[in-house]
C-alpha cells in the first residue's frame, strides 16, 4: 500500500496535492511519501521479529539522505556497494555495526575506509578480494569481518539483467571454489569469517527461489562446521518483488513464516537486504505534458522527463503506471508512447499505453519510481537532474534541490 491517491480527481502526495509540489518544485519531480516508506519497512521488518535478524536497507534503490536517515532512526541497517554509499549512510548517521559491504569490485581505498569505519562485515566475491582486504587490514593492523557470498545456481525467475543467483552470472562462488575460499580466510591472519552471503536477484514474485537456495547454504553450512568455522551471519540478501502491473508477490510476512520453520534449529543472526520492496511503491515521478505528435504508425505524447530521469523502462523494457495528476473525466483515450526529449530511439518511459487525451502543460505522475529511479539517473544530454521532495503528512522537505545549468560544468573548471 501507497498514500499517493486521488481525492475529488486530484492526486495527493499524503495531504498534499501534487499540484501544488509542481508550482513550487517544477518537474520533472520525484516525489516521495514518508508514510509509505515507514509502513514498507515495520511490514517487512516485523516478518522476522521471531527471528534475530537485522534488516539491512539495500542503498542503491534509493540513496537519498533524508530516506536513509529515516529508516536508520527505524533501526534499519544498511547494505552498501561503495565507497560513496558508505559516506552517505555515514552522514546519515547509520550505526556502523549494522553496515554490510556488498559487491564485486571494492577499491582499495574504499576497502581501507570500510575498515576505519569498522562496518559489521564485507560480502566477499572472490579469493582475490579476500586477498587484498587481508592485505589492507594487516597494512591497517586490524581484522576484518568477512562472509563469503554463495552462488546457489538457483534460477529466480526474473529479467535477465537482476538475476544473480545463476552460474553465469557476475557474482559469488559456486560451492566448491566457495568451500576453499573460507579455508582460505581462515588461515590469513587479518581475516575473521563469521558469515555466509546469498543473494539470487531483484524483483522475484516468489519466495520458492529463496527457499531452493537456502536449502542449499545451510547444507554448506554443515561444511564449515566440519571445518570449526564459526557462523554467526546468514545473509540471504534482498530481491523481493512489488506490483508493478499484474505482479502478485508475496507479502514479507509469508517469507517471514517460511524462514522461521526453516531456521528454528539455527543458532544464527538473519540479515535482510530489502531495497524495491521498501522504496519501490514510496515514489512517484512527476512530468509535464509538452507536445502532441501524430504519425501515420504511432501517436505520442512528448514529456519533459526522458530515460536520463527514468531508465528503468528503456533499460529492463519496465512497466510503470501512468495516470494523469488531475482526472477530468476525459472520455477520449487513445494508445500511445510516452517519450521524453533525448535523442536516443530507446528514450521511452511507455509504449504502446492506452491514456486519456493529454494537452500541453498538464501533467502525468509514474508510478513506482521510489526505486532505481533518481539512483539510476544521469545528466544524459545534459539534462539537470530532477529535484526530489518528501512528504511527510503536510511537511514538504526539499530532498535534493534540482539542479541547474552550472551543476553540469562545476567539475571542469580547468577547461574553462
């Protein structure tokens, strides 16, 4: 559930309407629901209060400071993937034993700020990187806290691009080259392995896969034990799915009681990675209607928010909602695509979209823009980025200012 609805034709952000937020703030505008965000995160956390666990907020969906602060002031934790997500959780005063360090290419540098912070644990990828933060921690004479993530070789059922969990891709290490890694960390002196990481994919709509692959990490689990490896960590990332379209997911609560029974003998800590499923439905994108265009094939409706706002649907051909901000019970509708002003052919935000007529000037909200939205923007055409609101009943916080024309040029000083 959201609290973007309409009342008497007219969207409302909370208690405020859209509209207004638009004669203020301008568009393209992300505008996020601080209710939302609150009601996303106690529903997903509560799923596992007959565990212990820690729910670590995934950074990437949305890293904005105001919603990192607001969930860390809600106890979240926080799974991070740089350096820069890092100084962002950080600054939003996330306590730093409750950060978990994802991803397959740490730096140096962010390895060594990781450890001066001194975060909870790194998700290691590969025996290299579990070389080379052996290497920084004794340079630093410290330990490091490591799991090692697990590639299940569980296929989740989703787009291509987010699925992680196969052989194939990116991230992790099949089991065997797994199985040597820890005796590996166990034998490096600046190494303490005290976790297991699992993570499958992104916008899964069942919890079966989680399921198939924690099967498989607690029968690696007994492994290390035969080992005297001591885990004290399950990680089994993050990845459950929101309604998009026709999506039907499962509520947090159903995987809550399926991970109960399955871990009700394990002496373990469960860590979360919840991203979409907090953020996804939290926010909306707001645009401007700027043209009509008819072709003999197609019709558009040309707005002022492109792919360099939204990516999502070029990128993964995503659906989003789209409906108009105030409803004039506008009988005349017709199929278009919607598309924005880069000049790229993939720079659509729907197509083939049955919506009512729109004339120039008036607005259309996106649906389901609290993630993977403004964190995937880019100033693509030179396009500022768009500005970022959050509503809080009737209090408006200006998140991130929009920003302007010398925000593009302030890094190049040198050239001019």
């Amino acid at each position: 559930m959201h609290y973007f609805e309409y009342k008497n034709g007219e969207l409302y952000a909370e208690d405020v309407k859209v509209q207004d937020l638009v004669k203020e703030y301008d568009t393209p505008l992300y505008i996020y629901s601080a209710r939302t965000f609150k009601r996303h995160f106690t529903a997903f956390d509560s799923a596992f209060k007959e565990l212990k666990h820690l729910t670590c907020y995934s950074v990437k969906a949305n890293s904005n400071l105001c919603i990192l602060k607001l969930l860390g002031q809600m106890g979240a934790g926080m799974d991070i993937v740089s350096g820069g997500e890092l100084f962002r959780v950080l600054k939003a005063g996330i306590d730093p034993q409750k950060i978990v360090y994802s991803g397959v290419g740490k730096r140096e540098h962010e390895i060594e700020e990781a450890l001066m912070a001194d975060i909870l644990m790194f998700n290691i990828e590969s025996e290299d990187e579990l070389k080379k933060i052996n290497e920084v921690a004794q340079r630093m004479n410290t330990t490091a806290r490591i799991s090692i993530r697990i590639n299940p070789d569980v296929d989740p059922k989703t787009h291509p691009y987010i699925s992680t969990g196969l052989k194939k891709n990116k991230f992790g290490l099949v089991e065997d080259i797994a199985l040597q890694a820890y005796k590996l960390a166990k034998d490096l002196p600046h190494i303490q392995p005290i976790g297991l990481d699992c993570h499958i994919g992104s916008q899964l709509t069942s919890i079966d896969p989680f399921l198939d692959a924690l099967d498989k990490i607690l029968e690696f689990k007994d492994k290390l034990s035969d080992l005297d490896i001591e885990i004290k960590y399950l990680d089994l990332g993050g990845g459950l799915g929101i309604t998009y379209d026709q999506e039907n997911p499962p509520h947090p609560s159903e995987f809550g009681q399926a991970l109960q029974q399955k871990l009700a003998n394990q002496d373990l800590t469960l860590i979360l990675e919840p991203g979409r499923v907090i953020a996804g439905n939290a926010g909306i994108l707001v645009t401007r209607v700027l043209y009509n265009k008819k072709t003999p094939t197609k019709n558009f409706i040309i707005v002022d928010a492109a792919m360099n706002d939204l990516i999502r649907p070029s990128l993964y051909k995503s659906y989003h909602k789209i409906a108009p901000v105030v409803q004039k019970n506008k009988t005349n509708k017709i199929v278009v695509d919607v598309v924005g002003p880069i000049c790229e052919s993939g720079d659509f935000l729907a197509q083939e979209r049955e919506l009512p007529e729109m004339q120039s000037g008036e607005l259309l909200a996106i649906f389901s823009a609290g993630a993977y939205g403004f964190t995937m923007s880019s100033q693509y055409n030179s396009r500022p980025r768009a500005a970022e609101i959050l509503v809080d009943g009737d209090k408006i916080t200006l998140a991130r200012r929009r920003e302007i024309y010398m925000d593009l040029i302030q890094l190049e000083d040198n050239c001019i």
